[in-house]
C-alpha cells in the first residue's frame, strides 16, 4: 500500500500553506528518518551544490548536517504555488562546533507526487554569519510568531 501524505495535490492557498508548515515542523524536529518519511523512495534532490536520490541518501545527507549545523533552527514561508508544485522561502539558524553562528537564506522548489510526498526538491542556500545577539529564532514556531522577516 502506498503511503498518503496529505494535503495532496493539486495545493489551493490553504493546502500549500499547511504542506509549508508540516515541512518546517519536521525538519525542525532534526530528525533524518522523520523527515525522510515526506519524500518518496526515488525521491530527487538538489541541495546547493549536492545532487541526492532517495530515502537512503536523503538520510546520510541530513544526518551529516545536523551534525555539523547545531542547534539548528528553521522557518519557511509559501512564495508560491500551483497544481502540484510549491515554491517556499526560508531561514534557518544554528551554529558550528567553534559556536560561531550563523543565519542561512533559501529558496526551495518543490514537486509533489499525487500521494502528497515530494519528489524532487531543489534547494538555492546561502549563510551568512551572524553574532548570537542577533538570532531571531530560539525553537519551534509559536502560534503568535508572524511570518519570516524580508532580511
């Protein structure tokens, strides 16, 4: 039997939104198996210079992050949507094991299967350091938090 991921395809603004936000709350769990459970066996991904392919690999890619990004957290926002794809912009923050800190900027384009698991992502990110006065994000989304700041 094959898995259901909803909302499924094709996205209106809620059911993109509610894909953006089920995205942020699982990545923020840093949790490789977890996250890998959204995307599908084959799935493609494309993460700044690296080119993955399926749950194995999606495992050990994120595994070596978290790893090496500590205390990392993440905020997504929908750019975009349509039928069965979603554009999303985000921040993350975490710092290295010299505890200098930094703030990462993104943009990911994302495909959906009709199952509602991502088949191909493609990921544009760069970090910039930041001193640790000037994080904006200590844990998890709460209900109040607005959207992510434009800078």
């Amino acid at each position: 039997m094959t898995e259901v991921r909803p909302p499924l395809p094709p996205f209106d603004l809620a059911s993109a939104q509610a894909k953006v936000r089920a995205a942020e709350d699982v990545w923020n769990t840093r949790d490789p198996h977890r996250v890998a459970l959204a995307y599908t066996e084959d799935s493609v991904w494309r993460n700044r210079d690296l080119f993955l392919t399926g749950h194995d690999e999606i495992v050990r890619f994120l595994t070596d992050k978290w790893e090496r990004e500590l205390d990392y957290v993440l905020r997504k926002s929908l750019w975009s949507h349509d039928g069965n794809r979603i554009a999303v912009r985000f921040q993350y923050e975490w710092h290295n094991a010299e505890g200098q800190w930094f703030r990462s900027y993104g943009n990911e384009l994302w495909e959906f299967a009709d199952n509602g698991l991502m088949r191909r992502r493609e990921a544009s990110i760069n970090d910039v350091p930041i001193e640790e006065a000037d994080r904006r994000y200590f844990g998890p989304r709460t209900a109040e938090e607005p959207d992510i700041p434009l800078k």
